[in-house]
C-alpha cells in the first residue's frame, strides 16, 4: 500500500518529534520523582515563569527565595534551621522540574506550529491540539499540586501527586501513540497471540499500580517497611486499613498502601507474563516480540521493586523502579496499536 493511501498519511518528521516530546515527558517524571523523595517540591512558592527559565544568579535573589520559603509550614516544623546551602539543592530539583515543563511546552508548540502552516498535520490537527491543551492543564494542575502543602502540610496532597503523575502518563500514551502512526507502525500483519482486550486490560492494571505508587510516594510511605515478601513482619500487615476513614488509608497509612501497591505489582506481573506466555505460544513477528517485552519488562519491574523495599527506597533505585514503570507503561501501549492494527 502507498503511503499516500494511508490516512493520516505517514510523516516520519512527525513521528521523530513526538519521539523527543515522549522522550522529555518521561524526564520530566523522573525528575517529578526525585522532587518528590528529596522534599524539594515546596521550595519555589511562587508561579513566575521568568524565574522557572532563570534561577536565582545572585546572593540577594538566593536570599529573597530563602524568605519566601521560610514562611512555608514544612520548613517551619520539619526544615527550621536550614542553611543557604541546604536550600539551594531543594530548590534547585524543583527548578529543574519546572524548567523542564516549560522546555516541553516550546519544543512542543514552536514545531506544532511550522507542521500546521506547511499542512503536515493533516489528520492529526485533532490530536495535536489535545495534546497542547493537556499540557497546558497539566501544569495548572502541578500548581494546584504545590498550593496543597505550602501552608496548610508538610508536603503535597497525595491525591493531586498522583492526579498529576496519572496526566502525563495519559499525555504519554497519546504522544507515543500518534508518534507511531507517523511512521506507519506495524506495517506488516502480525499477531500478538494473546486476546485482543489483554493489552487493554494490562494498560489498566499499570496505571492502578502507578497511582497506588504515586499514593505511597506522596505519604512518604517508601521507607515505612524495609522487608519483602512480608510487610512489617507479616503477610497481611494487621494495621491495615486501621484508620476510621476509609479513604484515609489509601492516602495516610502506610501498612495500607504497602499492601495494596505490592499486591497490584503482583497482579500486573501476572498478567504481563500471561500475555507473553501467550505470545511465545501462538505470536508472530512484531506482536511475538512486543508480547515477551511486555513480560519481560514486568518481571525487570517486580525485581526493582523489591531491591528498593529492601533498600528502604533509596533514591536511586527509586528512580529506577519508576523509570520501569514508565518503560512498561509505553510498551503496553505501543502493543495495543499493534494489536489494533
């Protein structure tokens, strides 16, 4: 077939570009990560967005930046008596994060711009355009996420962490997604060798595991049971779901979350290995080899998260476990094209 038969029509330039936005949106959660476990993401209380290009490049600045902080409730009763120095490396991961946003934004828009004045986006106007006004929430939503916990928590909501964690990865999917059909892909028959729905319902699963991962990060929930496979000693931690509201242990209590996130990891695991079972078994070509991804991937995430439990979530590793729930995540998705293809 042409590819001037196909609808949208191929455009590899295109493609390359949502390439880059996927490439900068998964930096941009890895270092909403790291924000998030060094405690940093309170130390810019204001949205400026000169300030989000250019940090402080002076003592004054440093100084004015260091006030404003002051006057927050984390560093009141969980930072009193930080120095300039100390300052300076938290803001610097919230800088960072923001700055990253914005890049976003521009490479996004400014290339958006010159394939819709040259026709290029024929097909993809729609979509496009939904991805720049998701962006564009989504940073209304970070902020909304910083007011959370500058003056009435010790740290950010962990229902808006995980709201703003699950908008990327939605944004993402869509990118990647329309990424792929800019190139055409899968431009041979394949067969994935699982059910069809299967990569629909594994993309559910790993975003239910994201968000009760996103819950046990914005409680500071990580380091709460350093030991595997029982939590706190116990297979079923007793002190689950203790807390009189419901709600509340899905957001504050930690044996509860520990449970929950663990047990999802479980299932996620199981359901990726079933699929490529299912694809060594019957698969063909591309859909056989994004099925094994998709197993393997899940089992590289299951080791990472038990090597952080029993770190007690270093950064690092925590990183690292994040990163692998992302690299699941656009392998899942890519597969559902696949599949629909």
């Amino acid at each position: 077939m042409a590819s001037d038969d196909i609808w949208p029509p191929r455009d590899k330039w295109v493609g390359i570009w949502l390439l880059v936005i996927c490439a900068l949106v998964t930096c941009m959660i890895l270092v909403g990560g790291a924000t998030r476990l060094t405690d940093s993401g309170l130390s810019i209380t204001e949205w400026n967005v000169m300030k989000h290009f250019v940090p402080p490049m002076n003592e004054t600045a440093w100084a004015q930046e260091f006030a404003l902080y002051q006057r927050t409730l984390e560093y009141q009763n969980q930072n009193y008596g930080m120095s300039l120095t100390q300052f300076r490396q938290i803001y610097l991961w919230e800088w960072g994060h923001r700055f990253l946003g914005q890049l976003i934004g521009m490479a996004f828009a400014l290339p958006a711009l010159f394939f819709l004045f040259t026709g290029r986006l024929r097909g993809r106007f729609r979509v496009t355009g939904l991805l720049f006004v998701l962006g564009g929430l989504q940073g209304a939503i970070g902020w909304w996420m910083v007011t959370s916990g500058l003056f009435d928590r010790l740290d950010v909501s962990p229902v808006r962490l995980a709201i703003h964690l699950g908008m990327a990865l939605f944004i993402l999917a869509l990118a990647f997604s329309v990424a792929l059909g800019a190139f055409g892909w899968p431009r041979t028959p394949t067969q994935l060798g699982a059910p069809r729905w299967a990569p629909s319902l594994l993309l559910v699963l790993v975003f239910v595991q994201a968000m009760l991962g996103a819950l046990l990060a914005g409680s500071d929930g990580g380091r709460a049971y350093a030991d595997w496979p029982t939590i706190g000693g116990e297979w079923i931690p007793s002190s689950a779901f203790g807390l009189e509201s419901f709600w509340a242990n899905f957001t504050e209590d930690h044996a509860t979350q520990h449970l929950l996130h663990r047990t999802s990891g479980y299932v996620v695991a199981l359901a990726a290995v079933s699929v490529a079972l299912a694809s060594l078994l019957r698969g063909e070509g591309e859909g056989r080899a994004a099925g094994l991804a998709i197993g393997a991937l899940a089992l590289l995430q299951v080791m990472l998260g038990v090597l952080t439990v029993l770190a007690a979530a270093p950064l690092s590793l925590s990183l690292l476990h994040q990163f692998g729930a992302v690299a699941l995540w656009i392998a899942t998705v890519g597969t559902i094209r696949l599949v629909r293809r």
